[in-house]
C-alpha cells in the first residue's frame, strides 16, 4: 500500500566509515504509507534482504541500504530505530536530495 511520490535525483558519494569499499549510489524518495514507523522499518529490511544484504561489520559493503531518514514530523528514539535520522545533519548529499523533495513534499 506504500507508493513513491517523489524522486531525488541519484548522486554518487564517497565511501563512510572506517572499512574501505567502493563510492555509494545514493537516492531518496518520498514515500506516502499507511506503515506505521517500525512497520516501514521491517519492510525496508525484508527489502534489503531480498536484494541480497547480509549484515557483517557495520559500515561495510552493502547492496542495499534502505534508511527511514525523516517520517513527518516524528521524533522517535529507540535503540534500533532513531528519527528523524542521527546522521541527517552530517550527510550534504541527504540535505540537497531534501531540498529537492521539499516541493512535493510542500503540495501533499
């Protein structure tokens, strides 16, 4: 029942984290859901399992990595699942693709 509204363009950054791998492809979408905050949460990671993510040492190589990077306006801090996202005040790339959202997000 969830449907993207809206694309950001994909942008390719450098590798984050201490283990060395290749630059990432990185895309954000605004998704409209009747799924509940840890829901979405459990479907994205039954998405990355099924595109192949097996979890090892954290940070490293990754087919996939889905992240709930903002839901409205919630705040939620759980051990397993924090909101808005910690890192969205140190990642640009995530600030621009918001940016670039805001307008679609703005007519809902």
């Amino acid at each position: 029942g969830s449907t993207v509204e809206a694309a950001s363009e994909s942008e390719e950054t450098e590798q984050r984290g201490p283990v060395p791998q290749g630059p990432y492809l990185n895309q954000m979408v605004l998704l409209k859901t009747p799924l509940a905050p840890r829901e979405l949460l459990a479907h994205c990671a039954s998405i990355e399992r099924a595109a192949g993510r097996q979890r090892g040492v954290r940070w490293g190589p990754r087919t996939l990595d889905l992240d709930i990077v903002r839901y409205d306006e919630l705040t939620i801090a759980e051990p397993d699942l924090i909101v808005p996202h910690p890192e969205l005040p140190r990642r640009d790339f995530w600030q621009r693709e918001l940016a670039e959202l805001l307008p679609y997000a703005q007519s809902r």
